[in-house]
C-alpha cells in the first residue's frame, strides 16, 4: 500500500525548529505545511526558508491545512498551551524534550491528548541510536537476566554565551530548570526505556559555578526500581569543556553493557555539531565481548555517513508518522514523557524535604514549584 503523505506543522521557531525542519525535509512521506510563532517577524522569516505557511492562531493552521503532526518547539514551561490547542482541533502530537517543566502541565497534556483520541511523544531521538538500541535488545532477550543496576554519568558544560543565547534560557519561570530539565531527559528517558518503574528517590541539586543564572547546573540521585533494581544519577553543567554522557546497565547475571550517547564537547541544538559518535563503551554479554570493537567501527562508519542532528530526529518522526499510520502507540509517548518529569521533579523534591520520594508522584500546584524555589 502506497504511503500518504502527511501534512506537519511546527510550533516555535527557535534553534530546535529548525533540526525538525531539516528532518521532514528528508521524509517522503511528508510535508512541513506550516509554522506558527507569536512573533510575526521570526514566523515569516522560518516560513520563507522552509518555503511553507505562516500562521498566528494554532486552531487556524491545523484547520487549514489538514494538519497529521504538529511538532512543539517552544521553551519547556510554554508547550501545554500549544498542546491544548492543537489537540483540540484535532491533531497528533511530538513534544520536544521534555515533555513539561512540571507534573501539572504533563498531565494537562496527556489528558486533552485522551480526550480528543490524538497522539503524544516526546522526542527522544537518542533511543534511535544504533548502540542504544543495541542495548535494549538484549535486556528483553534476557541476555543480562533481569537489569539490577543502572547508571547516568553525564558530565557538560554550558558557559555564560550559551545561556545568553535566548532569554528563556536559565529561568525558573521560562526554562523550568536547568540541566535536570533541558540536558539530562535525553539520558533520564534511556535509563528508565532500560529499568521500568520507579518506586523511590533520593536526590540532590545544586549550582556550583554558574552564578549568573538561577537553575541547577549539577544534580545526583540514587533511585529504587519496582523490578528490586537500583540505580544511580549523576548529571552536571559543570565541567570544561563538557566530557560524556554515559548510560551502563548491569544484569543479574553479571553481564553488563552500556552505551555513551554524547562524547567530547556536549551538542547544543542549532550552536554546534555532535562531536563524536555514539558508541557502546561497556558489553560484557558471555560470547560477545570480541564483537564491542566490530560495532564500535561500523557505529562510526554510519555516524560518518549521515548529518547526525537530522537524521535520528528523522528516525523519530518516521515512527510517530507509521503510528498514526497503523493506529499504534509511537515508541516514546506521552506517558513515558511523564515519567521523565516525574523524576526529575523527584530530585528537585527529595532535595527541598531531605528525604526519599516515593512514586507515585502527583502535581504541587503553586508553592515553591517542586521545591525549585528554595531562597537558599
């Protein structure tokens, strides 16, 4: 059967918006139809380039154009209302990372996405990596028995340029946090794809060299798993020129493997390139372990023969589009973007009340924002 084409359309024209705009470009099985912005200016200018349609009202450039997709760009706490606008006239849509700055708007989201029996995701393009998704293979093939122990090490750095690339950039009211929130869901997303469920955290943050914005720059955790796992987050903005980030998972049976899904100076959307390849750094799988360098070399042989910050966004999109199409669940939802803000707003939490959090974790409406707020 001959695949239709699809109509998408992006929401925010900021340095992301332009990485998707890239992707649906390489699709041939869709169209950027549209873009909406606030700002007239900024709107046509996108427009112009990506040869497509300008619009102000959401409701109005769904409408008009038979809209399938509508791909939210804008800062982290601004995406519900987007979201509700575009889910109420009737479109699917995929959320940049994360999927809110808090519970409440994830839920807002999730529910009106219900009502309305349209799809959400969340990008989280690093689960298309070939050595990521390497790894996820062989947890449900059994090949480390059950995953007892998973680690984050994400160790970046973001100078004083960065954050005053955009204003919303370092705000509690207009980023939402800082490297929990904007740089570590990519990893928060993989480490929970790879454990299941939380059943406890206990975390702490903290800013420790970047004094000219508000948000946290460094945060840790140790987190209980529902399957008796255990794990370990550590995630910082605070090392030049900016290292790895890393995701090891351990199995019952003493295997191991893992995965570093950023190397050398850390990718920042529409500023810089992704430096190195993603490469599984750790497989210890019995009957396995001469094959680490093989995929080491043929990881970096693809990694050199595609534009790296298109082409698994590309991936991405090319599933959601297939579940609209076979009327299935795209491979991150909704819910899994919850969970992503379920625990980071854990570690933020855990560090106002200097205890351990359980999961559940239900919105905090007004108040100290999760314990984001804290004066000190």
């Amino acid at each position: 059967m001959e695949k239709r084409t699809h109509n998408i359309a992006i929401v925010g024209c900021g340095k992301v918006a332009h990485l998707h705009a890239q992707a649906i470009q390489e699709l041939t099985n869709a169209r950027l139809s549209a873009v909406w912005s606030r700002t007239e200016k900024t709107v046509d200018e996108f427009a112009a380039q990506y040869n497509t349609l300008a619009y102000s009202d959401i409701t109005k450039m769904v409408q008009e154009n038979n809209i399938d997709l509508v791909i939210i760009c804008t800062p982290h706490p601004f995406h519900k209302e987007p979201v509700l606008a575009a889910a109420n006239a009737g479109a699917n849509i995929l959320v940049e990372k994360p999927l809110a700055s808090s519970l409440e708007d994830s839920d807002a989201m999730i529910q009106v996405c219900k009502k309305n029996q349209v799809k959400l995701g969340v990008v989280s393009q690093r689960r298309w990596y070939e050595p990521a998704k390497r790894i996820k293979e062989a947890i449900d093939a059994g090949k480390i028995d059950k995953p007892v122990f998973g680690t984050i090490n994400m160790l970046g750095w973001r100078d004083i340029d960065y954050y005053e690339s955009d204003e919303w950039r370092g705000t509690w009211d207009m980023e939402g946090g800082g490297v929990l929130v904007n740089q570590a869901p990519h990893q928060l997303d993989i480490l929970l794809w790879y454990m299941g469920e939380i059943d406890e955290v206990y975390g702490l943050w903290k800013n420790l060299n970047h004094p000219y914005i508000e948000v946290d720059d460094t945060a840790l955790a140790i987190i209980k798993f529902k399957n008796g796992g255990i794990g370990n987050i550590i995630v910082s903005n605070s090392q030049k020129p900016g290292i790895y980030g890393k995701v090891h998972v351990h199995g019952k049976n003493g295997a191991s493997v893992g995965v570093q899904t950023d190397g050398g100076a850390m990718f920042i959307a529409g500023m810089t390139g992704i430096t190195e390849p993603p490469l599984n750094d750790l497989w210890s799988i019995p009957g396995e372990e001469a094959m680490l360098e093989d995929w080491k070399k043929e990881d970096t042989e693809f990694f050199n023969s595609i534009d790296p910050t298109s082409h698994y966004m590309k991936c991405q999109i090319e599933d959601f589009l297939d579940a609209i199409d076979n009327k299935r669940d795209p491979l991150v939802t909704g819910k899994d973007g919850r969970r992503t803000v379920e625990l980071f707003t854990a570690i933020y939490r855990s560090t106002r009340d200097n205890l351990p959090v359980k999961f559940p974790l239900f919105p905090e409406v007004g108040g100290d924002f999760d314990g984001r707020n804290r004066g000190d």
